[in-house]
C-alpha cells in the first residue's frame, strides 16, 4: 500500500464552524506534513510531524490544529476559519524526517489527493 | 542555504515536440532532487527524483532529468509531449532551517497545444 489518504475530498463551512480534515498512510512513514496550496501556487508547508511530534509550524495561525493520535493518522482541526483560508488542504507523508543527503532519508514525499476547503 | 529556482512560470510546446522545463538549485552540497507534476484538482505525484546513483534519471511517462553538479541544474526533459502531459510541475529540493524540509520551486505551467 503506497497510498495517502485524506478525506473529505470537499468541504464547504462557514467562519464559526468546527470541522477536522483527516489523513491516513500505511507505509510506516514517520514522517507527516500538511501543506496549504492555493491556486497556480506552490504547496506551502504549513506543519510536520517527526515520529508523532509536531516538530515544525511554520507560523500557523492557531484557527488551524494538527493532531497526530499514531504514526498512520494525521489530523487538522478548523475552527473560525476566514474566506482567505479556501484552498487545496495537501497531506503528505516521508519515510522519515529530512536529513542531509547521504545520511539518511532523502525527503520523497507521498501526496494525497488533497481536501479542497471553501470557507464562506 | 538551500533554495530551488524554476526558471519558467509557463512553458507552451505543441503536442509531438520535445519538452524542456527548467530547475536549478543552490546548495552547498549534493542534494537529493525530486520532480513533481499536479493535473488540475490533484494531488502532487512524484515523476522522478535523483538521490546520487546515475546522473540521468528516468522516470514515468517518458519524462527524464539530468544532474549537472556544474551548472547546478537538473532540467526536465521529454522527447514528445502528449496533451496528457498538460499540468503543473514542481522541482524540489530539501532545504534546511533548522531542520530540513522539501522546498518547492514555484512551479512551471506546461501547456501543450494539438
């Protein structure tokens, strides 16, 4: 199983609700990354878990919360999100952190197919 | 510091000409390197990566990249595009504040047209 997968596909809320995307590998990667991408744009890293501890937030705001309950599932949690936040919502996975080349692994990252969000 | 420059924001070629997309790369030792393509409302699927073995990687779809420690690039090349090959690709390379993460160029457009 060399699969990503996040669900919901599509998600549509409203700035005072409550909602979580999920994300789900079975590859015994130890590493997992949420990525925000708007249109015609690059993926911007938004968190990373490194064995099960978020070890990099790139300056988030706290509207949005990751949750890692075990090394296959990865979480985000919404909450008073803005319009501005619409975008494609991309989990990936790395068989572990990032090092170094030649010291260990190389940072190929498996992508899901991502959640499309809409805030209104 | 690490950092990845894509050369070109678009790149039209007419179905049944070759494909050239740019990446060069700063680094101050021998990275990994990786080619991502994005079809429109998907995910990001990897096309090739190159981790030190052979200079000249093959990946899917007949696309291929070469290392140049030299010039510091690792262009993305096909010899004949099909309209299937219209998507979004992105050169990647592990950069590091701190600790590393995988940093995206900023993406090349490829239109191919009939």
């Amino acid at each position: 199983d060399t699969e990503v997968t996040q669900t919901p596909k599509h998600l549509v809320m409203g700035m005072t609700n409550k909602k979580s995307l999920k994300c789900e590998q079975h590859m015994g990667h130890r590493a997992m990354y949420w990525y925000k991408q708007k249109a015609k744009k690059p993926p911007e890293l938004m968190f990373v878990y490194s064995y099960e501890k978020l070890s990099i937030n790139e300056s988030v705001p706290s509207r949005f919360s990751p949750e890692c309950p075990n090394s296959s599932l990865l979480n985000l949690h919404l909450h008073a999100l803005q319009p501005e936040d619409s975008a494609l919502y991309l989990c990936a996975s790395s068989q572990g952190p990032v090092t170094p080349f030649g010291t260990g692994n190389t940072g190929e990252l498996f992508f899901g197919e991502g959640s499309r969000l809409t805030v209104l | 510091a690490q950092s990845v420059t894509q050369l070109d924001s678009h790149v039209s070629v007419s179905e049944g000409t070759p494909v050239l997309l740019r990446c060069n790369y700063s680094s101050s030792y021998s990275p990994s390197l990786f080619w991502y393509v994005q079809h429109p409302n998907k995910g990001l699927q990897l096309l090739l990566k190159y981790t030190s073995a052979a200079t000249l990687v093959k990946g899917i779809n007949g696309f291929e990249a070469e290392f140049k420690k030299s010039e510091t690039s690792f262009h993305l090349t096909k010899p004949s595009a099909h309209m299937s090959d219209a998507a979004e690709y992105f050169c990647v390379v592990p950069t590091s504040g701190g600790s590393y993460i995988p940093t995206f160029g900023r993406g090349t457009s490829l239109i191919v047209h009939p």
